[in-house]
C-alpha cells in the first residue's frame, strides 16, 4: 500500500504544479496585454483629427481649441480653424517632440503663450495679433522661422528687444501689418527680413545695424522716397543678395547699395526719372534687374559696365526714347547675344520707331555712325547744297543727340555765362546774329581749311541748370548755318569746333581734347514773338481753314435747297395744286377705274364717292383734275343702292358692326336703307 500511496501523492503535487503554472502564465499574459493597451491609448490620435505617423492633421475642422495630442506629435496642422488664445491649453508645452506649428487663419488676438519650447517654425498669419512680447518668444529659444504677415501690429506694439532671446532666428515676416519703421532690435542670425506692405516712411542710418547676415530685405509697398532714406542705410548689408523696392516713390536707385554679393534688384512701380551714371558699379554678380513701370526715357553711357553677368533685363511700361542717345544700349545687348534676357524694350518715341524694339532699329541705329563719315553729313547736318547760302537743317530729326557726352564741352554750368554773341579762338571766329523768335544765323571765319564742323547748341533754363545738348555737323566749306525752330524768350549758348580727319576716324560727335581746346562759344538770344509774326501765322491758320469751310459751306446750301425743294412739293400736293395721289387715267393703267365706273360695277365701296356718318349719308364729290378751275356753286348728287355681286348689304346698322366678320346674307332693307332712291339739290 505505501508504494501505490507514494505514487498518488506524486501525481497530486505534480498536478498542482501544473496548475499554479498555468494560473502564472494567464497572469503574464494580462499584464502583459493591460500594459499594451495602454500605451496604446498614449498614442490614440484625437477622434476630429487625423494621423500620419507624427504628423497631425487638424487643419479645416471648425474648432475653437486644440485637442489633446498624442507625446510623439512633431507636426501640428491646426490652420483655418477658430481657435482662440484660451482655445491654447497649458499642456501644450509639454510636448516637447513638436518642431512645426501651423496656427494661421485664426481667431487668435494675443501672441500665444505655452507653446511648446522645441518649435522651430511657427507660422502665425492672418490672425489679429496685435503686440509681440518678448517672454513669449523667449519660451522658444530654438525658434527659426517666425510668419506673421497679416495681422495688426505696429511698431509700437513691439517690445524692445522682443528677439533677444531668439538667437537662432534667420526668416521673420511682416508683410501687411501697420508698421511705420523698421523694428528695433533684429537678432543678427536674421537672413531673410519681409516687411513689404507696410507704412515706412524713414529708413534711418542704424536701421540695419548688425545685419551682416541678412541676404533677402523686401519693403514693396512702403512709403519711401530718396529724401528719407540715409545714405548708409544698404550700404552695411555686405552680404545682401536680394533687394526688393517695388511699389515705393523712389525717383532715383538708393545710393551706396550693396553691391559685393547683390543677385536680384527690383525697381519696379517707382517714380524713377534716370538712372545716375555709377549707380549699379561694382554689381558683377547681378543676375536679374527689373526697371518695370517707371518714367525712364534713357540710361546712360556705362550704366552696365560691371554687369556682365546680367542674365534678364526688365523695362517694359517706361517711354523710352530710342534715338542715338541708346545707341551703346543696342550695342551692348547684341554683343551679349543669347546669354541674357531683355523684356520691354520698346520705343514709345520717336513716331517713326514707335512700339518698336531697340533691338530691331538695326538701320536707324547705323544712322548714328553717319555723322561720323565727311561724305553723308548733309543728312545729319541740314546741308543740301554746296553753296554757301544759308541752310534750314532739320531741327530735331529722329536721331539728333539730346545727352551730354564727353566731347561736347561746355562752359561750367555753376556760372553766370557772361559770353557776347560773338567769340574768337585760335583758329576759328564764330558770330551769332538772331533773326527772329524762333531762328538765329551762325557764321563763322577759320584761319585754315577743316573737313568738318561740330555744331552744338544749348537752351539755358531759369536757373543754373543746364538742358539736353543738340550736336550736329557741317560740312567744312559751308560757313553759315541757321538754327530754326527755337524758343521764343530764350538764351542759347552756341559751340562750334572744327574737325580734322584724324578727330573723325575716332568718331566726329565724341571728339576728343583737341577739339575741346579749339572750341569756340557764343551766346544769343532769341526775341518775343512781334504782333506782325502772330498776324501772319494767323493769316496762314486762316488760309488753311478756308477749304474745309468752303466744303461745309457748299454741303450746308445743298442740304437746305433739298429740304425747301421738299417742303414746296409737301405744300403742293395736300392744297391740290397737283393731281391727287389716288386719281388714275384710262391711259395708264388697264385696271384703272373713273367715277362712273365704280357708279356703274357696283362691286366695290368707294369712301370718295359715299362716306356714312352716323345715321344719315355725307356726300363727297370727286376732286377734278384741273384744279384752277373755280368750283360750281350748285352741284348734283345722286345716291345710288349698290348691290355686290354676293348680295351682302354694303352698309349695315351700328348695331350689326361687331358681327361684320361673320359670312351673313342680309338684304338691304336691314341695313337701314330705304326702297326707292332720293334726289336731292
């Protein structure tokens, strides 16, 4: 019996082995799988947003708060929403995996507080947030890129030093707020600055201290203009790659721009008027330069000598004035070729070239290099004959000079000119003798031949301030020369300087320091306009009238005999002076009836012969053809019963009217008319 017993106790223990570890593992399984589930539940995505991963997405779901979000969030999708600044829970800053937060079109009135201190990038636009204070942005110390664009606030309502504490920020924009200065403050690490749309007015010299990093500035849309810009102010960003003035009052380019790294240069919708020679020197990197929308008409010689990487050139919407003065601009872009871009560069003067390409002008353009040859100056200069007499050039043809250069020596226009009409060089003595308001005669005597004169003439203004130089050349045996076409009024300072063969193998119109030497200058002055001048530019304005008034005058009396020819044959027919429109003779027409025929047919009522007036008959005679004839005073009328052919009464009762349409065959007793025919005198 103790064998069989030992055994039964062994199998008992093992039994209960076998069950206290099954009781374990169930133990472990659930723990296990409580465990699971929840750190799953840590990692539930909000039922109104959707997940992908760390990124969440509660953009466009109408909500006024942020829900709550799962640890491992690093993106927040929470833009076009209504969340408001206590719609921010205070929990939001523990999540410290969140690097990007998208809170725009909001309804947030407050820069947010409790973000959470990892953000990196934060986009704030289109909100109304009205002050950015500086312990809210030092809660974010690793912030980089900062949008505010669209919201309320001004320059006051920035903090001193709001981004002190922000040492990593290189993108900040401010575009469409209420600004009126540059913010004070801006960390040095800024690299791209955007305060376009605002109302800066003055940019002061130490706007932009320290902003050795900044590559992008935008300040389209400002109120800027050359006066309140100090001329330092882009002068300190020496690593400015992009600069963009669009949209401002600005009538020149800004002086001392940065020119070591500048790629992009926007002028466009300004009030430019010129372009200062040496305004774009040292801007060999520049790659794009727009000039869009302003007034410009020209630029000067050498204004893109350093920008030989230039690859588009914007000028469309300007008036430019395509004459000899772009002739280094035609050059220049076609020895570019294909390597750079050019939009707009169309001619809105002369009328000749107009809405023409610069580029297309190829034979307008080589007529500026014939002044340059002796044997095709007549062109230029106005000469058309050989003799001496005086000669009326062209004044103001399509290629004329209108710019200074540099062989067009001038006295010093910061004096008072003192000179006389006439004036004496070395080898030449000039004269200039005013002949009326418009024209003056020049003359001039050399002491040895020349193959060519340079002619050049200048309007002085009412102050010291010189206008546009007109330069043309004559031909070397001519010595006279009449200027027409002048102001009235006005002073004029005179030049001339002979040319030798060697100054035209350089180019006759630059000339060189020879030629400056030799010349020679007068002054004149043209008079007022005489009463006897007026009497005859009116007598010339009236005999330009006289045909066209002729041709009026002869349409005006042909239209009125047509209208009285018109109105006496109206008269006419309606007093019966001529035949009645309604009367027809046996000769013309086959179908034509008298007064007897329609009597004695009896098939068709005649008004002319018998009218119905109420209850009683009105008698008409028929009017005669010859109507000079005096009308009878006693007449005879007979009425007449006419039957149609039908048998339906021809005249019928008041009564019967409204039924006329209906087919009824009534007899002529019932249209009131009685058996037997009356006579009456």
């Amino acid at each position: 019996m103790e064998p069989e017993a030992a055994a039964k106790l062994r199998a008992l223990l093992l039994l209960s082995f076998l069950c206290l570890t099954r009781r374990a593992g169930v133990f472990q399984f659930a723990a296990a799988t409580i465990q699971g589930y929840i750190g799953e539940s840590d990692m539930l995505c909000p039922s109104v947003c959707r997940c992908d991963e760390d990124f969440i997405y509660c953009n466009d779901r109408g909500l006024s708060s942020i829900p709550s979000l799962p640890p491992s969030a690093s993106v927040l999708y929470l833009q076009n929403n209504q969340i408001n600044n206590p719609g921010l829970p205070t929990s939001l800053e523990h999540h410290l995996a969140v690097r990007v937060v998208y809170l725009y079109d909001n309804e947030l009135d407050e820069f947010p507080l409790h973000l959470p201190p990892s953000v990196r990038e934060l986009h704030l636009q289109d909100n109304n947030i009205r002050t950015i204070p500086r312990s809210a942005l030092a809660r974010m110390p690793l912030l980089e890129k900062l949008h505010l664009d669209d919201n309320s606030i001004s320059t006051v309502s920035i903090e001193d030093q709001a981004f002190a504490d922000n040492p990593r920020l290189r993108l900040l924009f401010l575009s469409r707020n209420h600004l009126s200065s540059i913010p004070s403050g801006l960390p040095a690490s800024l690299e791209e600055l955007r305060l376009d749309d605002n109302r800066i007015s003055t940019i002061p010299t130490h706007a932009f201290r320290g902003l050795t990093s900044l590559r992008c500035l935008v300040l389209d849309g400002n109120l800027l203009a050359n006066q309140r810009i100090a001329d330092d102010t882009f002068s300190r960003l020496s690593n400015l790659t992009e600069l963009s003035l669009v949209r401002n009052s600005l009538q020149t380019p800004p002086i001392n721009l940065p020119s070591a790294h500048l790629q992009r240069l926007s002028l466009q919708e300004n009030a430019l008027t010129h372009m200062p020679r040496g305004s774009l020197d040292g801007m060999r990197r520049l790659q794009r330069l727009d000039l869009s929308g302003n007034n410009l008409t020209t630029l000067p010689k050498g204004l893109f000598k350093d920008l030989d990487g230039l690859g588009q050139l914007l000028v469309r919407g300007n008036p430019w004035h395509c004459g000899c003065n772009l002739r280094w601009l035609y050059d220049w872009l076609h020895g570019r070729g294909n390597t750079i871009t050019v939009r707009g560069l169309n001619c809105h003067g002369p009328d000749r070239v107009r809405d023409m390409a610069l580029l297309d002008l190829a034979s307008e353009m080589e007529e500026c290099d014939v002044v340059r040859t002796a044997g095709n100056r007549d062109r230029i200069g106005g000469g058309g004959t050989d003799s001496s007499t005086t000669q009326t050039p062209p004044q103001g043809s399509l290629f004329t000079l209108r710019s200074k250069r540099p062989g067009s020596g001038l006295p010093d226009s910061g004096l008072d000119y003192t000179l006389s009409s006439s004036g004496v060089g070395k080898s030449l003595a000039l004269s200039v003798k005013p002949l009326s308001h418009n024209s003056v005669r020049v003359t001039w005597s050399v002491a040895q031949p020349s193959s060519s004169f340079r002619l050049s003439w200048l309007r002085l203004g009412t102050g010291n301030a010189m206008g546009s130089i007109t330069e043309t050349l004559v031909r070397g045996d001519r010595r006279e020369y009449l200027l027409t076409s002048l102001q009235p009024r006005s002073s004029y300072i005179i030049c001339m300087v002979p040319l030798s063969a060697n100054s035209e193998s350089k180019g006759a119109i630059s000339g060189d320091a020879d030629s400056d030497e030799a010349q020679v200058c007068a002054k004149a002055e043209t008079s007022d306009v005489t009463p006897s001048e007026e009497e005859d530019g009116d007598k010339s304005k009236h005999l330009t009238v006289l045909p066209l008034a002729g041709i009026i005058g002869g349409a005006t009396a042909i239209v009125s005999l047509t209208l009285i020819f018109c109105v006496f044959c109206w008269y006419g027919h309606r007093t019966g002076h001529l035949c009645p429109r309604d009367h027809y003779t046996r000769s013309s027409s086959r179908k034509s009836k008298n007064y007897d025929d329609y009597i004695e047919s009896g098939t068709k009522k005649d008004n002319s012969i018998l009218e119905i007036r109420g209850p009683g008959f009105q008698m008409t005679p028929m009017a005669a053809c010859q109507p000079m004839q005096p009308k009878p005073l006693r007449e005879d009328y007979i009425i007449h019963t006419i039957f149609p052919s039908n048998g339906t009464g021809l005249y019928k009762g008041a009564h019967q009217v409204s039924n006329a349409g209906h087919s009824t065959n009534r007899g002529y007793r019932e249209g009131g008319i009685p058996d037997i025919d009356y006579c009456y005198t």
